[in-house]
C-alpha cells in the first residue's frame, strides 16, 4: 500500500507540475519577459544589450521538461556574450552579401550574375546600371532586416535578439571578407547567450549556387523556443523606381499543400480595421470607433494622404483595453498620431499549410523552403513615402516563416528566371517553383507556348547580337506564319461587306411588312427570312473574328514574355532606345505605333454605310480609340512590348493590302453592280435558283424581282 501511495503522489505531483505550465502558457502567454525595450526608448545604437532573465520559462510544448528541473544553476553562471559589432562580406559567385553581427543579419545583398541551365553566365545591374542591390538601403524604422528573427509566443524575446551583438564564431577579429573559390562551402555561424537565454543562427553558403541552408536555435530558460526567420523587406532592384500597370509591386507568393499559389500584394497587408476617435491626455490612452481583436496585442498606428496607401507611423504595445476593446492603453502613443489616424494589426496570421513562401517582385524573389510544411506565416508591411516631394510611396512588406529547431531551411535568392527557377526548383529544392511567374488568368493556355517564343526570341537576338531586331525578326515570322488566318478572316469580312446593302435591304422590307399583319406577308417575311439566312451562310461576321480569336493565344504569351522576361531586362536596341523593358524616353515608338494602328484600320474591309451612327462609330474605332489605347497603356509601356506591336501593325498592313489587291474568286465571277449599294444581279439571280428548288416560284417571285 505505501508503495502505492508513492507512486500516486509521483503522478500527482507530475499532472500538478505539467498542468501548471499549460495553464500559465494558456492564460498569460505574454509574461515571459520581465523588462521588455520599450519601442519609445530604443536601446542606444549598436550598443550591447543584454537580454533579461525571463521569470517564468516558456514551454513550447505540453510535453516540454520545465526549465527548472535541470542545469538552472549552471545557466545562472553564463555571462552574456561581450562583442563588438563587426561587419562581414561574403563574396560568392553569384552574390556579394554584407552581415552585420548586431542581430545577425544581412543588411546588403547584392545579385552579381544570372545563371543559365546550360551553363552561361551573364552580369546583371541594377535599373540605374549600378551593382544590383535587393535589400532597401533607406532608413525604415521599425527596421527589419532579411533573416532577423520573429518569436510569435514572447515577441520581446525577438525585438531584444534582434538587437544585441553576436558573436561571429570561427572568423578572425581581423578578417572582414570571405571569398569562396568554385566549389568551395562555408559555414557562417553567429551566436548570443546570456543567463537565461541562448541563440544561434548557422547559415551555410555554397560558392556555385543561387540557394543557402539557415538553420536557428533559441532556447529561452533552457527551454527550446518557436521561431520564425524573416523573408524581406522588399526584395528586388531598389534603383528600379518604374510603377503603373506594367511592373509587380512586392508582394508575399506562398504555395499550398493543395498547389494552389497564393499572392498578396504588400500595400494590402495590414490595412485599417478603425480609426482613432481621441487621445486620452498623459495616460496612454486612445479610443477607436471600432472595437480591437481580443487576441491582438501589438498595432500600427497609420495616416494617410489623398489617394496613397495608408503611411506607417510607429507601433506601439497594448498594455490593457477597455470598454470591450474600444478604448486601449498603449506603452506609448506615438509622435504623429492624431484624431481620424488608422490603426492596423502590427502583423497578418495567415494559418494553413505552405510548401514555400517568399517575396517577389517584378523580377527577383527570396523563397524559403522549410523541410517540413509549415502550418502558418505572419506578414507584415510598412507605407512610406520617398523624400521625392510625396509623389511616391513604397511598400516594405516581409513576412516571417517558421523554422523548427534542429531543422533547415533552404533560401533561394535570384531572377524570377524561367530557365533558372525549371532547373534550382527540382534539383537543389524539391520542389516546384515555377508558379513565381504570374502569367496571368489565361496561363494554363499560354504557358506551353511562352518557351517556344522564348526559344525564337533567343535565338534571333544571337543571329543580330541584339535583341531588338530578334524582336522584329520574330514579329515578322510570326505574322508570315499566322497570314493564312488573317487571309481567311479578310476573306469573310469582305463578303460580309458585299454583302450588307442586301442584307440592309431585306431588314427595312421586313420591318414593313411586318407592319401589314396579313398572311400574304407573313409568307412573304418567311421567304425573306429564308434569304436573309442564306446571305449569313455565305458571309458571316463571326467567321471574320473567328481567326483573329485564333491568334490571340500567340499574341498574349509574347506580351507576357516581354514583360516578364529577364532577357529583356535593360536590353538596348537603337539609338535612344537603351532599355528594352522600360518606356520609349522620348515616346517615338509608341507614336509610331499609333499610326501604324490607323493605317491598319483605314485598309481592313469595312462594310458601307449611310447610317450616320455607324459612321461615327467607325472614326471613333479608326482614329479615336488608336489614340486613347496609346496615351493610356503605350506610353508607359515597355519599349519592347511597343516595338513588337508596332512590327506587327506593320506587317499586317502591308498583308492587308496584298490582300485587298488580290480578288477573290467571288468577285470574279460576279458582274458589276448596277448601283452602289444594291447586290449585283448575279448574284440576285444566283440566290433566287437556290431558294427556288425549296419553295414554290410564286412564292419567291417578290424576293428575286
């Protein structure tokens, strides 16, 4: 019986002390830490400081062994990790990465070259023809720098993390720069302890290739904590200042466990939930007009200006709330907040299975590919507005993607390449990552199609050493290949123009005599009827745009190739023209372009009309509409995407024309018309035995007269 009793009271105690940490985890998850930076008093810059004890440990799992229960008094001995803060530059084939050890960081990544399946190498720059840099290098604050650390449980643990110095373990104090040879691999490792907690970041570079390993441990009270490595912010050509319709604004791209790619545009995470209504005098206090989220504990105070995105002011920590969430104090309130101030999540929670997740941009990307799907990201994004006098303002979106402790996680950072991403995604990545193009609502049609253009293009642009007359070179193949359809459809349109005068004609003839309800007419509008549809047989509008439709999935994947395509990326052509993916400078190519579309539609075969409303319908679609389309969408396109329509506008013109000179065999068999107008008798005769043989003679005698 005693012995019973005693292994009882073991499991008693046990359920007491297990029980107690859930239940502390569950209710007071955030009381991990009991001096917390406060955001209003920064610690001075990249000075050392010391992360405090925290006074109860956090479990990150039930079945976690409390810290207590081993090595507490050893940890009490551990000084914290004494360092300078030191900058040190690791130079690969493909990158140029500048770390800082003051929260273990990268604060400059620069993409030196792109990398072909076959082995080609070429340079890349950036927009401006500087190194291309893809980490921003304007002050942002709060600010995030790519791979600092997020601890969704204790977010104090992550601010005081991301803000002490590491030490660089095996790197001389004299040594800044480390250059690897081709097929050489090295470990940068940075760690931090202090008495009650240990960090570590391992990341692992490989001379010949566009991917990393990162691999993070922090234990907080000997206790392993959840962590969550940053991706961002704003990843891409920073120098690269073009916007509007034609260029990706940064955005976070994630793949399902189901393959389904989702994409959220930076300006849009975190947006304004409410509004300050007024601010508490000298007590920390504000009141929204609408109540916040019982589980949110950190905000972005936000203002905004006429037509831009909300700006970012600073964030601040909710201490307590009231009044079921209306009212909140706040550890401070920022500088600049003010009555009618948006207030926004300090971070988005997307909760679902992920293969991968990164940022992109128009053409650059940094994906991180856990080794384990991960079941939930936080993003978040801050507004702001360049000193450029408020004509611009950037978004700084990031999002933080969880690590498991004792795993990896493979980062790539490169071109949104086509080439590239086929090739690095199954071989160094497993996995997919060609959903990174965004090929728009109709990629499962012009996704086979865009390599066999970019096979063209390539091809062409080696046979002229430049990649403008590739452009032109394939424009006029293509339009070569695709003139049967545009014969065919030039065809059907000019029956359709023969032919309208008599259609015209049968339609006033029927409106009359389906004034007169008598049965003599309704035979007489039956016949009619029966003619008009013959007419529509022989010469159908539809059929006209039938084979234009068929060219369209063509037409598209060039546009999208164009526009997404690194190869085009500052390729030059002639004279003015130096970058093939940004605007005509001087707008030559797209006024060019607007003429050539009124010239194409001056010569395409238009049926004749005395309506004065379809006459003004035809200027509006031969002059009017070329110019809006130019002014509008033209203008600011890529010179490349111009030229191609410009080459193209003029092919076709010059088919058209060839075509218009070469009569059809209907022509040559069918007699001048009387009068202009009016069907010749020809055909009218011609017509009349057709329909004779299906109805009696008396009753088509008044539809051939």
């Amino acid at each position: 019986m005693d012995r019973k009793n005693f292994v009882l009271a073991i499991l008693l105690s046990a359920v007491v002390i297990i029980g107690w940490q859930v239940a502390m985890r569950r209710f007071f998850p955030n009381q991990g830490i009991e001096e917390p930076i406060q955001l209003d008093q920064p610690a001075p810059a990249r000075e050392q400081a010391p992360i405090p004890q925290p006074a109860k440990p956090i479990v990150s799992s039930p079945d976690a062994k409390p810290a207590g229960t081993a090595g507490t008094g050893a940890a009490q001995k551990v000084e914290p990790t004494q360092a300078p803060e030191r900058e040190i530059t690791l130079e690969t084939t493909y990158w140029k990465i500048k770390f800082t050890s003051h929260g273990a960081v990268a604060t400059s990544w620069i993409l030196k070259k792109d990398r072909k399946p076959s082995g080609v190498e070429r340079p890349i720059t950036g927009a401006n023809g500087e190194p291309l840099e893809l980490i921003p290098q304007e002050s942002v604050e709060p600010r995030i720098y790519p791979l600092s650390l997020r601890t969704p449980m204790v977010p104090e643990l992550s601010k005081n993390l991301n803000g002490v110095n590491y030490k660089i373990d095996g790197v001389p104090a004299d040594q800044s720069k480390i250059e690897l040879a081709p097929g050489e691999k090295r470990e940068l490792v940075f760690t931090y302890s202090s008495a009650s907690v240990e960090s570590k970041k391992t990341f692992t570079f490989s001379a010949d290739s566009v991917v990393f390993d990162a691999a993070v441990a922090v234990k907080s009270g000997g206790v392993q904590q959840p962590i969550e490595i940053v991706i961002g912010p704003r990843i891409g050509d920073q120098s690269d200042t073009q916007t509007g319709s034609y260029s990706t604004p940064p955005q976070i791209v994630g793949l399902t466990m189901a393959e389904k790619t989702e994409r959220v545009v930076g300006s849009r995470i975190t947006p304004a939930f409410a509004s300050v209504v007024s601010i508490g005098p000298g007590d920390k206090q504000i009141t929204l007009d609408k109540p916040l989220a019982g589980d949110v504990d950190s905000i972005s105070i936000l203002t905004s200006i006429k037509d831009k995105e909300p700006l970012f002011v600073a964030g601040a920590k909710v201490v307590d709330r009231e009044g079921g969430g209306h009212v909140l104090t706040l550890d401070q309130v920022p500088p600049g907040t003010h009555p009618g101030s948006g207030v926004a999540q300090a971070a988005d929670i997307i909760r679902q299975p992920f293969k991968w997740v990164g940022l992109v941009n128009h053409y650059f990307a940094m994906i991180a590919v856990p080794d384990q799907p991960i079941s939930e990201i936080a993003l978040t994004n801050i507004n702001l507005m360049l000193p450029d006098g408020g004509k611009t303002v950037r978004s700084y979106p990031s999002v933080a993607v969880p690590i498991r402790a004792g795993g990896r996680m493979r980062i790539f950072v490169g071109a949104k390449d086509r080439d590239l991403l086929a090739q690095v995604g199954p071989e160094e990545l497993r996995t997919d990552l060609s959903s990174l193009i965004d090929y728009g609502m109709f990629a499962p049609i012009i996704r086979p199609i865009v390599p066999i253009i970019g096979g063209a293009l390539g091809l062409s642009s080696r046979l002229f050493h430049n990649y403008g007359w590739g452009i032109v070179l394939v424009t006029i193949a293509l339009n070569l290949l695709l003139s049967p359809l545009r014969m065919q459809s030039s065809k059907k349109m000019k029956q359709a123009a023969k032919h309208q005068p008599r259609l015209k004609e049968l339609q006033d003839r029927m409106k009359k005599l389906k004034a007169d309800a008598s049965k003599k007419n309704e035979r007489e509008i039956e016949q009619l009827q029966r003619e008009q549809m013959e007419l529509m047989k022989e010469a159908n509008p539809l059929g006209g745009c039938l084979p234009m439709l068929l060219q369209m999935p063509v037409f598209w994947a060039i546009f999208v190739y164009l526009t997404i395509s690194l190869d085009v990326r500052r390729a030059p052509w002639i004279l003015w023209v130096k970058d093939l993916s940004a605007p005509d400078p001087l707008h030559i190519l797209p006024i060019v372009m607007c003429v050539t579309m009124i010239a194409q539609s001056l010569i395409q075969p238009m049926p004749p009309s005395t309506d004065p409303s379809q006459k003004m319908q035809k200027m509006m679609m031969t002059w009017l509409m070329p110019v809006m389309l130019t002014y509008f969408f033209f203008f600011s396109a890529p010179s490349g995407l111009v030229l191609y329509w410009m080459v193209s506008n003029i092919v076709g013109a010059g088919i058209q024309y060839l075509i218009n000179k070469k009569p059809s065999p209907a022509d040559a068999k069918t007699a001048p018309s009387d009068s202009p107008g009016s069907a010749a008798p020809g055909d009218r005769r011609e017509r009349g035995k057709k329909l004779k043989s299906r109805a009696p003679e008396k009753e088509i005698a008044g539809s051939v007269k």
